[in-house]
C-alpha cells in the first residue's frame, strides 16, 4: 500500500470540478510535475470537463487559471475511480451521502480518501469524515481531512497558501501531506480530525454573521467581535466533541476564519453580506453559482450545539435569520442583550 511504503500513488482522482476541487487537482499535479502522476477530474457537466481536457482551463470556476496538462477531466466516475490510490471528495456535504453509494463499486480496495468539504450532515449531525467512514466501510486510518483558510482563487494564482492535512494515523496524514506539497501550497499534518472538521464547518456559520454586517455597513468593530466571539462558541463545540483548543488557534481554526470572514472570495461571506444587503434566502441562493455551506449546514450546528448542550448564540442567530424567525436587523440587538458573562467563560 503506497501510504505505507511512502511510494507516490500512479494516479488520484479528485470527485468534483468545481473551483475547490479543480484547485486542489492543480496543487496536486503542480506537486507531481516532472512524475508519471496522473490526476483525473469527475466532473457533472460535459462542457467543464470538454474545457479541461481541450483547453486545460475551468472557465466556469476558475475563469482564466491554466492548468496542468497532466490534469484530465471525465463524467464517468468509474473511469475516474479504476486504480486510484488517493480519492479526493470535493462534492457538497448535503449531497455526499447519496453520491458515495454509486462511488463505493468502483473505489480500489486500499485506497485512501481525502474530504475537502466543510459542512455537517443535515438529519445525522455528523461531520464528512463520518459519513465517508459510515458509507465506505473504511476505518479512519484512512479518511484524511484537509481544511485552513483555502480560498480557491488565491491558491489557483499560486498565492503562497498554508494549510492543515488531519488523520488519525500519522503515516497517511504525511502520505498525503506529500502529494499536495508544491512551491505555493505548504500542508501541516495534525491527528485533531474533530477540531480541524469544526473549525471548517462552523466558521461559515460566522462568516454569514460577519457578511450580515458588512451587508448593513456596520464598522470594523462589529465584526472584531462577532469574529472573536465566533471563534469561542467553535471552540467550545470542538471541545465538547473531543477537539484540542491548540487546533482552534491554528490554520483550521483561527486561519479559516479569519481567512473566511474577510474574503470578499468567500461565498458565505458574499452570501452574508446579500442577506445583509436586504435579499431574500431564495433571492441569494438564486444568485449564488456554488454552494455556501453555512446556509446548508447552520441548521446542523445549531442542532448538534443543542445536543452537545453547548451555548452557540451567533450561530443560533444566524440560523433563526435563516429560517425567517428573526429578521437581520433584530440580529445585533438580540446579541447585544444576552446576559453579561466573563469573556473566558
């Protein structure tokens, strides 16, 4: 088994070409240049997967970004599956389950699967690595997570990007570490998987608090706090679920957040500030040309606080905007009234 024997996989597929997905296939290829590496790309629409392979371009995500040759692109999943030691999942998280019962026929018996998605399972509260285990029978040795501030665009116009690749076994979480390592693109490895799951999951949540209040134009100052205090209420989820706080101060959690809450890139920031901006849920999820996942999974959080029996106000607020129980403007009254309390607590 290559991760074992620290041999590069022959291939890796990467399971979605959409602008993260297609990114991460570059940093892999641009890391294997000069290899017999092939990276192949599934993708849903024949026209994204036709610019790829003729043009080595993914004009609907990625607009001008070249990519490598050694990247091609194809519909058919069992195609892209056939011998790939390393399968990248890069689908949304609402989605997922339901896409690995038709994935798991075609997926190598020793093969180790990467998430880069950021979001809860609605229904089950679980995190990606979960349903991947669950779904594909595979133990976690073999489930690796990477997350950090990965803004797509910046990192495909080779803007120097750090990130974290989290796996319970170290060995697998190196393996992996050093395929997407590249001249750009610097991996740190972790065991944390939990606290590197929420970290990426929850900072969308806040991402669409902090674009609430640019949306509205409030001041630097608001979105200090709504960014800091966003940050405890993710510590004291990863905590409860058995997270470390050294990951919270980190890439996958501060780094993510801040990255994600600051970045008109972002599209729970983007989709925040419409929200902000007086658009309705159905007007924003219009617009939106990808997935922002804290819509999807806020719900999930909010719910898995509840049973963890853990106080996450922000998120809690930000899904009641999301259900129309409470409007964007009664947000930062709402906040502001909670009962005073030691920042520490």
């Amino acid at each position: 088994m290559s991760y074992v024997d620290g041999k590069a996989p022959a291939k890796i597929a990467v399971l979605g070409a959409g602008s993260w997905g297609t990114t991460f296939a570059k940093i892999l290829a641009d890391g294997g240049e000069g290899t017999d590496l092939k990276v192949v790309l599934w993708g849903r629409r024949q026209e994204v997967v036709e610019q790829i392979n003729d043009n080595h371009r993914n004009p609907r995500y990625l607009t001008s970004i070249a990519l490598p040759a050694s990247i091609t692109a194809s519909t058919d999943v069992a195609e892209v599956l056939r011998d790939a030691e390393l399968v990248v999942l890069a689908v949304p998280a609402q989605t997922l389950r339901e896409q690995l019962g038709g994935w798991a026929p075609h997926l190598a018996k020793d093969a180790v699967v990467v998430s880069l998605m950021k979001g809860l399972e609605l229904g089950t509260d679980q995190r990606m690595s979960q349903v991947i285990q669950s779904e594909l029978g595979l133990g976690p040795e073999r489930v690796v997570v990477v997350s950090g501030p990965n803004l797509a665009m910046e990192i495909a116009r080779q803007e120097p990007t750090a990130s974290v690749v989290a796996c319970v076994d170290e060995n697998t979480a190196k393996w992996v570490a050093k395929m997407c390592k590249s001249k750009y693109f610097r991996p740190y490895t972790v065991s944390d998987v939990v606290g590197v799951e929420i970290g990426g999951i929850v900072k969308n949540v806040i991402a669409l608090c902090v674009g609430m209040c640019e949306g509205q134009k409030v001041g630097d100052n608001t979105k200090a706090a709504v960014i800091t205090r966003g940050l405890a209420e993710t510590t004291r989820l990863a905590l409860a679920l058995g997270g470390k706080a050294e990951t919270m101060a980190g890439l996958a959690g501060l780094g993510d957040l801040v990255a994600t809450c600051s970045s008109s890139l972002s599209r729970n920031h983007t989709a925040g500030r419409m929200l902000g901006e007086g658009l309705t849920l159905e007007d924003v999820n219009n617009r939106m040309t990808q997935t922002a996942e804290g819509i999807k999974s806020g719900r999930a959080v909010s719910d898995l606080a509840a049973k963890m029996g853990v106080d996450m106000p922000i998120t809690n607020a930000v899904v009641a905007v999301l259900e129309g129980k409470l409007t964007v403007d009664e947000l930062g009254p709402l906040l502001l009234a909670r009962q005073l309390k030691s920042e520490g607590d």
